[in-house]
C-alpha cells in the first residue's frame, strides 16, 4: 500500500490523496485549491494520476476544498464511482453546480469589465460540468463496510463538522489507514461530537487549528454586541459564511437571540442559493444534529432567503440596518463580494468573519487590517468595523485535537499531517512528538510513502 498526498500539504485546501493498493489507484477527497495564487494555478494543471486510472473516490465531506475539484476530474476522463455518506451525496448536489455556476458567473464578469489577465476569462469547469459529476456519486451510510476485494474495504465514521462529515477507515493488505478528513469539535453548537476510534496503522490528520485554541467566550453574547452596536450606529452587519455548516450555525445563534428580544428587530438575509439549500436540507438529516425539532424550525425561519441575481441587487441597494449572511466564508467569490465592495468602505458597518481565513484569501487580508482590498480588479477601501469569531469554527482546535488522539489504545505506526498552514502543522506535530511519543510526518506536496 502506499500513499501520495496531491493536495492539504502546507495549505488547508485542496485535499487529495491517492491510494495505491495492488496496483490499483483510489482517490481519498477531490478538493479545490483555493487562496494564494500559486496554489489555486495548480486546479488548472494535470494531476500526477491519470483520472482515467481511478478506480473510485471517496469523499470525506461536501465542503469545496474536499470535493470542489470533482468536476474537473469527470470532465478530465474519471468515470468510476464516487463513494460519500448520504448527507454529503444531498450537500454535493447543491453545492458542485453552484460552485460551477459562481465560476461561469467569475469569468463573465471578467470579461465584462475587462480586468482578467486572461483574454477571454474561463471558468475552471461549468454548471453543466459540475451536474455531469453528480451521477457518479455512491451513497454509503455510516458504519456500513464497503467491499472492494476480499483483501480490502474501507467505511465511514462520524467525524461532526457539517452533515454527512466522516472519517474515513481504508483497510488493505492488512493494513489500515484513517483519514480523519475535517474533525469536529466536541461540544458543536449543532453537530454531535466526532467518534472516537482507539486504533489504526497509519493516520492522515488535519492540523487547521494545530498552533491555536479557539477562545472561551460564548459566541451568543459576541455577537449580539456587535449587532447592537452596529445597528446603534445606523449600519449594517455583513457575515460571510462557509454556505455549508457555518451559515447554519449563525443562523441558529440568530434564532436564539431573537427569540429571547436580545437584538433590535432588523431584517435578516440568507443571500446565497447554496446557503439557502443546505439550510433546508438540515431536517433531512436530524440523527446527525443536537438540535431539536423546534430548534430547527427557528433556525430555518429566521432569515429571509435571497434566491435570484435580481433579489441580491435589490437586497444591496438598500441602506437600512439589517443582517446578511453571504457565501463565500473567506470572500473569494461569490455574492459576498458585491456587498463588501458596498459596505467595506463605510465605518458604520460591520463585517464578521466566522471561520478560518486561509492564507491568501480576501477574508484573510481584511484580518490583517490592510487599507485596501481588490474586488473586481477595484481597490476597495476597507473602514468598516471588522471582527472574527474562532469559536464558531467547525474545526477541533489543538487541545481538542490532542484530546481525541489521547483515545488511541496504542500509536499509529505513522500519522501524517495535513490540512493546516505550515505553522499550524508543524505546532501540532511537536506536540504529538513530545506528548504522544508518536511518529509524526507533514509531507510535502507529491510526497510519496509506502505503507508497511
């Protein structure tokens, strides 16, 4: 066996890994590159693997840095089966022909307004591409083993995150490998707690928060200062948010808040079409939440949902306080841009990031207090009050990473570390080296290991 990571080294996007078993190549997560430059330049360069000599995928979770590169690869010749949970077949439904769809909408507006280096401006795949793609997708429901040969299999176990998140465990030649895809955190807002495993051969572990933990504040209370305070001063409260998980997060913290009168009564807006479908599909999939049914039903009713291109611009034209929830979490596309080029230069507004910023992003730019920031080839100034809130973040931090390690019965004869910046990584490895006495890898990009 041995394995060759094609993506998630020293970034936390692009997750891909590829399996070699007997000869045989299966592809673990199909994500998309996204933040700096030089990585998002790799989306359109070919793989080390010819697609057509997959044998299958399996998807860990429907977020883009996991599955958006799926498309591309149906479109490059892969025509085997694609292996999720149910909850990540119904998510991906949704978000692979928007993502294709925002690409299609990118590139027309680049070439509108003529600020792309490219002549003309191509979308990495369409709207067309991305449904193409969703006929390949398996259903697996968690737990049940999935028979490659009678020498491997590989099944799916609850990782929290978002709905349908799964670890994955690959057991071949007598060896097994976990891939913990994006573990949640264990006391969510609305996701139950990732299983804990005792025991495997070989691990692949994200690191996103490996040098941090999130802080101990009640999310409630931050942000209802910050609605207050925005609306106080007459402004408008603009929350980019992952369209899958964390939207649905802030929207329950909305409910809540409403329902207890402790924010002023101003319009709430869900305005992105992908957001407003995954909020929907949260009452399909209710054994996979804390929620209530009551809860849920305040959650899905809090907000306005904005569905047509027309609906957004009318919804940016308005200059009364209210609250809007757009995609994308980092703003690198979307029809969050389109309001951060309106609010960003006003000071009476607020913009509140709930996730992590990856490096290179928009989100994480405006982080760092720049001055300016590019939207649309135009440099937007950036006045507005800005804020993030870690503790919404779907991702375990680094104690609570080490905590759920520390369920091991005995050490994986190797773990590799992905999916974190560099710094992150690195932090997490010393302390699994120096706590665990672990044997600890943060591979390279096309790093290759043999497994045995």
């Amino acid at each position: 066996m041995k394995i060759q990571f094609i993506g998630a080294t020293g970034t936390v996007t692009g997750s891909k890994y590829i399996l070699t078993l007997q000869k045989k190549n299966y592809m673990i997560d199909c994500g998309l590159f996204q933040g700096l430059q030089d990585l998002r330049l790799r989306n359109w360069r070919p793989l080390p693997v010819n697609p057509k000599a997959i044998e299958f995928v399996i998807l860990t979770h429907a977020h883009i840095d996991h599955c958006g590169y799926l498309p591309l690869l149906v479109k490059n010749g892969f025509r085997g089966p694609v292996y999720a949970t149910p909850a990540t077949q119904s998510l991906c439904e949704v978000m692979l022909p928007d993502a294709g769809h925002l690409q299609e909408e990118d590139a027309l507006f680049a070439n509108r307004h003529k600020f792309s280096k490219h002549h003309p401006a191509l979308p990495l795949y369409t709207e067309a591409d991305a449904r193409e793609c969703l006929k390949y997708i398996r259903p697996i429901p968690f737990g049940e083993k999935m028979v490659i040969s009678r020498q491997a299999f590989f099944k799916f176990i609850p990782a929290g995150h978002i709905l349908g998140a799964a670890m994955v465990q690959f057991t071949g030649d007598g060896h097994e490998i976990t891939f913990s895809g994006d573990i949640g955190r264990p006391q969510a807002l609305i996701m139950k707690a990732p299983v804990k495993i005792n025991k495997t051969d070989f691990l692949v572990m994200e690191s996103t928060y490996g040098d941090r933990c999130h802080p101990i504040e009640n999310p409630e209370d931050v942000l209802k200062k910050i609605i207050v305070r925005t609306v106080e001063r007459g402004g408008i409260v603009l929350i980019p948010a992952f369209a899958v998980g964390r939207a649905q997060q802030v929207l329950f913290l909305l409910s809540q808040l409403k329902k207890k009168n402790q924010i002023p009564d101003v319009p709430i807006y869900l305005n992105s079409p992908m957001a407003v479908e995954a909020t929907r599909l949260i009452k399909k999939f209710p054994a996979e939440q804390t929620l209530t049914a009551e809860e849920i039903e305040e959650l899905c009713s809090v907000a306005q949902f904005v569905s047509t291109a027309n609906e957004s611009k009318a919804l940016n034209s308005r200059d009364e306080s209210s609250i809007i929830i757009s995609a994308s979490g980092m703003a690198t596309g979307g029809r969050v841009l389109h309001h951060l080029k309106k609010l960003l230069p006003d000071p009476k507004n607020s913009v509140v990031f709930v996730g992590f910023q990856a490096a290179g992003t928009r989100g994480e730019a405006i982080m760092h207090e720049v001055d300016h920031i590019k939207i649309h080839g135009l440099g937007i100034p950036v006045e507005a009050e800005t804020h993030n809130i870690d503790t919404l973040s779907a991702h375990a931090d680094a104690d609570e990473i080490m905590s759920w390690l520390k369920n091991f019965g005995s050490a994986p004869k190797k773990t590799f570390l992905t999916h974190g910046e560099p710094v992150a990584a690195a932090a997490l490895k010393k302390r699994i080296e120096e706590e665990l006495h672990w044997e600890c890898v943060t591979p390279d990009y096309l790093d290759s290991y043999e497994l045995s």
